[in-house]
C-alpha cells in the first residue's frame, strides 16, 4: 500500500518546510509514504525548499493556474507514480500531519473512498465570527446540493482512495473543494467525514481577497456542478415560475372572458401565452441539457477506463524498472 501526500504550493518558501517537516514517514498499514508538491508558478524559492527537504515529486507549472488546476495536476501524477491512497494538505501547515493518519484509515478499513477532514471551525481563532458562518453556511449548501453530510465542505485536508481519484473532474478554474463533493455525493461514491485539528496561522488565505468575494465565487461553483449532475431539476425549477405566473393571468383572462368583459384584457392574454411560452422553452432547455448531462457521465465512464488503463500500465513500467535498478 502506497501513500502519496501532495501540497499544492504557490510562493511558500516560508511556510513549505514548516509543513513537510510536520507530515508522518510511519502509518500502520502504509508499506511506503512518498511526497510530492505541485509548483504553481512560484517565484520564490518553493522548488529549491522542498528538493533540499527531500520531497520525491515536483509538478512544476510555469505559471501560476489557480489551485483547481493544480490539484488535479497532483493527482493525475499522484496516479502515475502508483499511489493507492492520496491525501491533499496545505503548505502553510494548517492541518495537524498527525491527522493524516486519521483520514486515511477509513480508506483503509474500506469504509470511504473520500475522506474530508472537518475542522474545529467555531473553536479556530484567526476564523471571525462572520467567516464562521459562512463556512457553515457554504457547507450547508453543498450538504443540499450534493446529498451528503460533509459538515466541513470548504477543508482541503482530505483522502483519496486510487479508484476514487481516477474518477475525479475538476471544471472550474478556482477550487476543487466544493465540485468534488458535490460530483461524489451525485456520482454516490463512498464519502465521509473525520474530525481533525488545525495549527496556529502561519498566513493569512490566498484563495480570496475578501469574504463577499469568495462567497460569490463558492456559490457560483456550488450552483454550476448540481446543475452538471441535476440540469433537468434546475431548469424545471427556473421554468416553473413564469409558467405560473402565466396561468394565473391565463386564469384571470378566462374569468373576465366568461362573464363577457374579456375586450379589455387582451394584453393580459398575450402577456400570458409569452410567459407561458418562456416557460415551456426553458423546460425544453432542461430536457436537452438533462440529455447533454447523460452524455457527460458516459464520457466519464470512458476516461475513467482510459485512465484506469493508462495509469496501471504506467505503474507496471515503474515496476519494471525497480526491478531492474
């Protein structure tokens, strides 16, 4: 069993050593731990850090692409280095190493394919109160968008299982956190949620410049993915309300027509069937989405063989050339 712990990294000569010294080299049940980073086109010292360190990967990118792009960059090499089990943590040593240990282990029982560490959010103080709550708002969205329980959506401290990781896709271009779950929780992969701890700040976020901004981004990418996996739903939804209202005032002109004063109201006729119409095509929208989205989950189905195929034969060679070494 193959343990890899990937840290995306983006300028963290400072912090980068803090956090590789703080991750296990020993997990009962791990024969082998190996560390990777993926460099987002730091312009600091980051690479010279961690290959003095001793990391075995770098994924260099020579310009920064944002941390969506660079987890799934980590992931993909993760994969091809042969790793069974892939845990995502930060550089500025957020998360306690120890706890590794902690969500790997339902992986390892076979319990969970993805496993998502759950902050102490009310009890972390550099969180403001309003930062709280958003938190447990933001998480409380994904929770109703992707039917799962994860209590702590926005925490990138998490496991993958190999077969987990080869069905995951990324879209967006600013964070993975909130699409993953939402695809596993609709894709009804084995997800679940550990409690763990969190170090003292070391720096202040780079994800967001400010609250208002990351929330509008966060909820942009929850509504995005549930209407990847639930497009027919969404647009029923969007459909449903100038369809009322058009047989309401549908209604309303019948009413005036029956009792002989329906001259007066034509407008209200008109107004109604273009409502109605508007509703109607929206719903049609739907159905061809809904048929766009079936599409995606059979091409989904295809690269994850396609990857699956490629990924071992990538390990067999490594194997080879072990072997021979």
């Amino acid at each position: 069993m193959k343990l890899i712990i990937q840290i995306p990294c983006y300028n963290e000569a400072e912090t980068l050593e803090v956090a590789l010294n703080d991750l296990p080299k020993h997990i009962d049940g791990i024969e082998e731990i190996e560390y990777l980073i993926i460099n987002d086109g730091s312009k600091d010292d980051t690479v010279e850090v961690a290959r003095k360190w001793g990391v075995h990967y770098v994924v260099n990118f020579k310009q920064n692409k944002g941390l969506a792009k660079g987890f799934m960059a980590g992931i993909d090499a993760c994969l091809r280095y042969g790793a069974d089990i892939i845990v995502n943590t930060d550089a500025d040593n957020q998360y306690c190493g120890d706890d590794i240990e902690t969500i790997v282990r339902p992986i390892l029982e076979g319990k969970a394919d993805i496993v998502i560490g759950e902050r102490p959010i009310d009890e972390t103080a550099h969180f403001s109160p309003i930062k709280k709550k958003l938190q447990h708002l933001g998480s409380w969205a994904v929770r109703k968008a992707s039917h799962t329980n994860i209590p702590d959506a926005p925490s990138g401290f998490r496991a993958f299982s190999r077969e987990a990781a080869m069905r995951l896709n990324v879209i967006n271009d600013y964070t993975y956190t909130l699409e993953t779950i939402v695809q596993a929780g609709r894709s009804k992969m084995p997800i679940m949620s550990v409690p763990i701890r969190t170090n003292p700040e070391l720096r202040s976020s780079r994800l967001f410049h400010s609250m208002w901004g990351y929330v509008k981004k966060s909820m942009l990418t929850i509504l995005r993915a549930f209407m990847w996996y639930k497009p027919l739903y969404c647009f029923s939804i969007v459909a449903l309300l100038p369809a009322l209202i058009g047989l309401g005032i549908g209604i309303r002109f019948l009413c005036y027509y029956f009792r002989g004063a329906g001259n007066g109201h034509v407008q209200s006729l008109i107004l109604a069937c273009t409502l109605l119409i508007i509703g109607f095509i929206t719903f049609v929208i739907g159905l061809l989405a809904d048929t766009i989205a079936t599409n995606r989950r059979i091409l989904e189905d295809i690269q994850y063989h396609v990857r699956k195929l490629e990924y071992d034969k990538d390990c067999t060679k490594a194997q080879e050339k072990d072997e021979k070494n």
